[in-house]
C-alpha cells in the first residue's frame, strides 16, 4: 500500500458523508478530489434536507409559541407570513454553510471539481463538469458517497407541480389552502408542521397503524396528540389509492384499511414515504462493486466494497439514512484507506425527529427488545414532574432509559420534549461509555434543566427519583 501522503483519494458526492471523508483525507496528507454537481459541499442535507428545514422549523415553533403566548398573558397579534423573506432567510443559511464548507474546501487544498463522476474501471473516473468539459482521472481508492433520493409513488405520479416531493415542498412555492401529506414518518410530520403552522390546512395519511413506524408509541404519543390539534386530520391505516389533476387542485382518493374510500380535494400534495440509495452509478458494472437487492452497495466494516480500490459511505450503503451516520461512516473509510485498524460498528445511532414536540432515541428500543424477546427493565420520568418543563409550560414530555435487568448497563434511551434532540446525545454517550443506570444517576445534572430527567430516570429504575413518589411494595 502506498505512504498515505502519496495516496491519491477521490471521493464522488460531497454531502456529510463525503466532505468529511474529503476533508479528513486531507488532514491526513492525502491528495483529495471532490466530486459533486452543486457549487459548493454541502450534499442534499444542506442544500434541500436538513439545513433548510430545520430553519424552517424554526419559523414554524415560533410562530406556533407566539399562539400559545396568550395562555401566559402575554398576546401577540397574528403573524404576517412574507415568504420572500422567509425563503430569503432559509437561502442565506444554506448559503452561509456551504460557502463556508467552501472555504475549509480550498483551505485544506482539496481539489474540488464540480460535475458529475462515472467509472471507466475500478480506478479511473470520467468526470462531466458543468462547463460541459470531460476529464478522466486516475485513483489509488476511490469513495462513493452518492446520498439518495424521495422515493417515486407510481400511482401518485403526475406531471404537475402540485404534487411535490421534500425538495420541492422546500421551495415554499406558496401557502397553499390546504395539503395532504403522504408518508407519516418524520420528513411529512416536519414539512406538515412547518405548513401547519404557515396557514395551511394539513392533512397526513399513513398507511401503518402509527406515525413514526420504528418509533417507540409512547414517544410517539405526546407527539401525536399534539398534531391533531395542529393538523386539520391525522389519518392512519389509510393509502391514497389514486390522485387526479384538476387544474387548480388535486382530487385524492383515501382508502381505509377496511376498505372505504373518500374523495378529497387538496391545493398540494406532498410525497415523503422514504428515500432510495443513488446507487446507479454510471459504469458502476465496470467495477467489483456489488449492489444488493434494496439498491444498496455492498460493503464490509471498513466501508470497503467487493472491490478493493473502492469504498462506500452514507445512505447509499444502507439504513439508517442520517447525515451523522454518514460522516463517521466516511472518517472510518478514510481511516481504513489510510492503514488505521477501525470499523465502523457503533452502539448507537441517535434518530431525531424536530417536529414540536422533539422525539428522540438510540440504542436498543422497547419495541425492538419485544421483538427479540429480550428482558429489559424501563425507567421513565414523566416531565410533568420537571420544573424546567413546566417553566416552558411544556409538560408533555417523557424520558426514559432501557435497561439490562442484570447487569443495570443503560442499552437504549427514548425522549420526546422540547429539545429532545440535544438531549439524545448524553444518553448515546451512555450507551457508547458502557454506562450502568447508577453511573447516570450520581452524575449531578444542573437544576432547573430538561437534562435532569435523564438522572432522574435512572433514579426512577432504583426507586429514589425525588420527584416521583413510588410507595413500597410491601
């Protein structure tokens, strides 16, 4: 294997996943090219995921706490939605990141190199950049980091502007009267409330007999009541059998699980029930590469493909598709590539979902832990019992520990709440650190805070939270 120093890397797609590989390989003495169609790094979660929804989202539980303002004497007049500047605000944060992203591009040296990558064979690229220009070069290893795309519905597919996918719901093309979300699971709940909350009247149809399928229910709970208020409907065992292009409006058919159908007429629709791996890599069969039966690539701890000189990272290796998971998926790459004895097999993964209320969880679930049939013991505090949440009047909250009965060691953590997405990472440290419930439950936590229910859930499991009262069994 060449000195690391001399190793020339490319690495095709620059979201999480592979400018940090990027960038790491450049720390690392490597000669970098990073290969991406958009203008600067930054992939589908800073240009159209992420980044863009999550200002949105801000908007969003501003406005809404704006409502709820009343109910502490302090009322506001109803917001004045301008969304030329609020499409010009969550620009400008895309805009701010990447040309950030950049910057630390150029600082690193990284040959950046905006266009589009296919294989000529398992060491040479042809790159199509888009001043129509053609290059082919060689590597010693080569990164795919290609992300993935929405999934098409087939019967939902029409050739009107109506019918968006996540992207396009992004655009803030209009307020419309009223939408219809297709999909349940965390980008239609967060892209409905980000609607709700401008105006719209929103409809969600899931198929399954819950939002958020994966999730724990009683995370998904608080959740879920607190949408039908916000949602004109929530509507679950339910398809859309088939959509009609009305001009001005879409006419959806609704079908239960015991077979009623309705008629329903929306302003938009959005499609948001999952994404696909971009794993149809032009010249991709000119490899060793192996593409399995979902369209993921193949590939072993070290990231490495079936072929040696190619590594992959990200969504397009396989679920979960998460930015996080993707960039240390590619430091393991680049770490391998570079001769580092890694793998890439965490104990947790933290999922999070920025609806209002927040859900959140790593680490071994309560509903998984059923399906296994595996003994575990469940700690939870209530935050109706928090004083910081009720401060924020925000009571709905939950945090709760899954636990080894035998051996006490935290093997997963579920919040939902306000914030419960930065509260998730102490507990996948837990995990991670191979913490036992007591290590958590004498590490002092600063008070009024959300974080103290994670102590307090693991004084919950030894029966001594001091803001729960548990009589004794006699």
């Amino acid at each position: 294997m060449p000195e690391t120093s001399n190793l020339n890397i490319a690495v095709i797609g620059a979201g999480p996943g592979g400018y940090a590989a990027a960038f790491l390989a450049a720390d690392l003495g490597m000669n970098v090219t990073l290969i991406d169609p958009e203008l600067n790094p930054g992939g589908v979660c800073l240009y159209r995921g992420c980044i863009p929804s999550k200002a949105l989202l801000h908007v969003a539980e501003l406005i809404e706490e704006s409502h709820q303002a009343k109910d502490w004497g302090v009322e506001f007049a109803a917001p004045k939605i301008d969304l030329d500047r609020l499409r010009s605000f969550k620009e400008n944060v895309v805009k701010k990141l990447t040309g950030g992203l950049g910057v630390l591009s150029k600082q690193r040296k990284v040959h950046y190199v905006q266009g589009r990558a296919a294989f000529e064979n398992s060491t040479t690229l042809k790159v199509s950049k888009v001043d129509g220009s053609q290059e082919s070069l060689t590597f010693d290893r080569i990164v795919i980091a290609t992300g993935s795309r929405p999934a098409v519905v087939p019967t939902l597919k029409l050739e009107t502007p109506r019918i968006m996918d996540s992207s396009g719901a992004l655009d803030l093309p209009d307020t419309p009267g009223s939408l219809l979300v297709v999909g349940g699971g965390y980008i239609g709940l967060e892209l409905g409330s980000v609607y709700a909350a401008l105006g719209t009247r929103v409809t969600v149809v899931e198929m399954l007999p819950g939002l958020l399928p994966g999730a724990d229910r009683d995370l998904v709970l608080p959740l879920h009541k607190r949408l039908e208020k916000m949602f004109e409907s929530v509507l679950l065992n339910t398809t859309v059998a088939s959509v009609k292009d009305e001009g001005n409006s879409i006419r959806a058919t609704l079908k239960a699980q015991d077979g009623t159908t309705q008629e329903k007429v929306f302003d938009r629709v959005l499609v948001s029930v999952g994404r696909k791996p971009n794993s149809e890599i032009p010249g991709l069969d000119n490899t060793q590469v192996k593409v399995g039966s979902k369209g993921f690539l193949e590939v072993n701890k070290q990231l490495q493909t079936h072929d040696p000189s190619i590594y992959a990272i990200g969504d397009v290796v396989g679920e979960p598709m998460l930015a996080h998971k993707a960039s240390h998926e590619g430091r393991v790459a680049v770490e391998a590539i570079a001769g580092h004895k890694v793998a890439f097999e965490p104990n947790a993964i933290p999922a999070v979902v920025f609806t209002d209320p927040e859900v959140a969880w790593c680490g071994l679930t309560e509903t998984q832990a059923q399906k296994d049939n595996r003994e575990i013991k469940v700690a939870k505090f209530p935050w109706a019992a928090s004083g910081r949440a009720i401060t924020l009047d925000r009571p709905e909250g939950m945090t709760k520990l899954i636990i080894d009965p035998q051996t006490e060691r935290i093997l997963g953590v579920g919040i939902v709440g306000a914030g419960a997405g930065e509260l998730i990472a102490e507990g996948v440290l837990a995990i991670e650190m191979g913490a036992l419930a007591k290590d958590v439950a004498l590490t002092i936590h600063p008070h009024p805070t959300l974080s103290e229910t994670v102590m307090e859930s693991a004084e919950v499991f030894y029966g001594t939270s001091t803001h729960i009262y548990r009589p004794k069994r006699q």
